[in-house]
C-alpha cells in the first residue's frame, strides 16, 4: 500500500531516504530531483502545483535534507543508481523525471543507462557537458574553503550566483529559504558532492539516444548553466523543446515559479493527452 505525505522515510539497502509523495495513485508519476546543494524543499511550489493532476515525488538526494550520506563516497552513477532503487522500493516503472541542475546531470546519466524506467523527462537549468578545467579547479578551491572557513561563508559566495539580479531586492524570503538549505547541508555531503560534480563524465554523446520526449527549461539570466546549455541540449534532442523563464536565474523554478510551474504543467499535459491519444489509437487499430 502506497503511503502519501512529506517527509516520509524509505530504507533502501541499509540507506534511510527522504521523500515526499503526493497526489493520487492512478495519476502519472513526476519525480523531482534537486539541484547541489539543496535538497526536495526546493521543490515545495512546483508539488503544490501539480499535485492535484499528477502524483509528485520529490526525495533528498543522500547526504543532503533528511537523507543518510552511507557509506562510499558519492558519484554522480550512485545517485543516478539511487534514483532507480527508489523506483523500484516505491514499485514505479516509469515516469516523468526532472531534474534541475546537478539533479540533471543525475537524470542524464540515469536516462542513459536505464532509458526504459522514463517516460519523459524534464532538464532544468542543466549541462550535458562535463566540468572545464576552471570549474574543477574552482570546485576543489571551494572544498578548501569548506574546510576551513564553513558552509556559512560558502552559502554567503555561491548565493549571488543563484538569482536574477532584480531578485536580491524583491525576493528575500526566497533567497533566506535556499540560505537554509544550504547551512544545513553537512560539510561532508558538500565536497563528497563537489568531488562527484568534478568527475562526472560527460552526457552530450546519449543525447541523440534519447527516444522520449523532453522539455529544457532554463532562467534567462542562468550564468551557472546558460541558455546555450539549454539550447545546445535542445538542439541534440530530437523530440525536445524549450522554454526560458523570465526574470529567474539559475534556480528558476524557486526565482519565477509561477512560469516555471505553466510551463512545467504545459509539458506534462500535453504528455499526458497525447499518451491518451496514442493508446486510443492502438485499441483502436487492435480490435476486431
Ligand atoms: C546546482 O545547482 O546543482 C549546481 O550549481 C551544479 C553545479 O555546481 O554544477
């Protein structure tokens, strides 16, 4: 029997995993996956939005919110192994998978090596493209001072990358919610996190793989993941669209989640009516 609610627990081999399931049963599943590092909160407006049409399912990757980090060090193949054994534990087949950020560098990874467990999927603010030598210097710079000076004065420097500019004037209470996630966030789960980001490989070779259909999104003012991120990706996918979101930044769907959430429930409708359409169509060319 399916339990519903927030912060519910799982136990998947000896791991305690977070999540939060709502939403009614027979509906089609969307599963959230947040960005580094954050954890499922992040995704409070786009469940409130949807879950009266869609079951949706938003968990904290390990390490991060209320999830154990166990035992090995974190890449991003594990996550992307986390992710289907959540499926599996929660009997899911298949679903809508979105993720944003380091939560898509999870799903393309995941969507490359278990392409039959998504129906579609949904890359926000995202990469294909593996770290420059820059970033990962960049990273390993960020583990010293982790290290040394905390994740206060972490959460303080990456913050400004976050937002569009317009926001660190209008959107306070948004910003001190991401502040929060990220001063909770362990140290060690950080530069486990930041080492995995490093050596992740690339993506950009699965893309004309990808037989579902797929919708980019990305804040227009993403300095993080740009908009020729989202582009390029577009581009390589063959049943794929784009929508960039108006004054966001690189957490978009936190920044204008109002346009974030039309777009989101745009896409996953249309999935929605024309996976109708198509089994309409294969009962009626079946039948006697
Ligand atoms: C994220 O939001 O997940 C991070 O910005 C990803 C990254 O550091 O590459």
């Amino acid at each position: 029997m399916r339990t519903t609610g927030q912060n519910l627990n799982i136990v998947i081999d000896n791991l305690r995993v977070s999540y939060t399931d709502l939403g009614s049963d027979n509906r089609q599943v969307i599963i959230f996956i947040h960005g580094f590092p954050f954890n499922k909160t992040m995704w409070n407006d786009q469940l409130e939005a949807l879950k009266e049409n869609y079951r949706v399912i938003a968990y904290d990757i390990r390490g991060f919110g209320s999830s154990n980090p166990g035992q090995s060090d974190f890449t991003i193949d594990l996550f992307a192994d986390d992710l289907i054994n959540l499926m599996d534990a929660l009997k899911i087949k298949k679903a809508i998978v979105c993720g944003l950020s380091m939560g898509g560098y999870i799903a393309l990874n995941a969507i490359g090596r278990y392409p039959k467990r998504f129906e579609a999927l949904v890359l926000s603010d995202t990469t294909c493209m593996p770290d420059t030598p820059e970033i990962k210097a960049k990273r390993l710079l960020a583990i010293e001072n982790v290290m040394e000076k905390g994740v206060e004065n972490y959460a303080e420097a990456s913050l400004k990358n976050f937002f569009a500019i317009e926001s660190f004037t209008q959107k306070q209470e948004e910003i001190g919610l991401v502040k929060t996630m990220i001063l909770n966030t362990p140290k060690t789960s950080i530069c486990k996190a930041l080492i995995a980001m490093c050596d992740r490989n690339e993506t950009e070779s699965i893309l004309p793989e990808i037989k579902v259909p797929v919708h980019v999104m990305v804040g227009e003012q993403d300095t993080i993941t740009p908009l020729a991120s989202a582009q390029f990706m577009n581009l390589r996918i063959k049943n794929s669209s784009l929508s960039i979101i108006t004054q966001a930044g690189h957490l978009a769907n936190i920044d204008n989640p109002t346009e974030f959430n039309d777009q989101l429930r745009k896409f996953a409708d249309w999935f929605v009516q024309s996976s109708l359409d198509f089994k309409m169509d294969e009962a009626y060319l079946t039948k006697d």
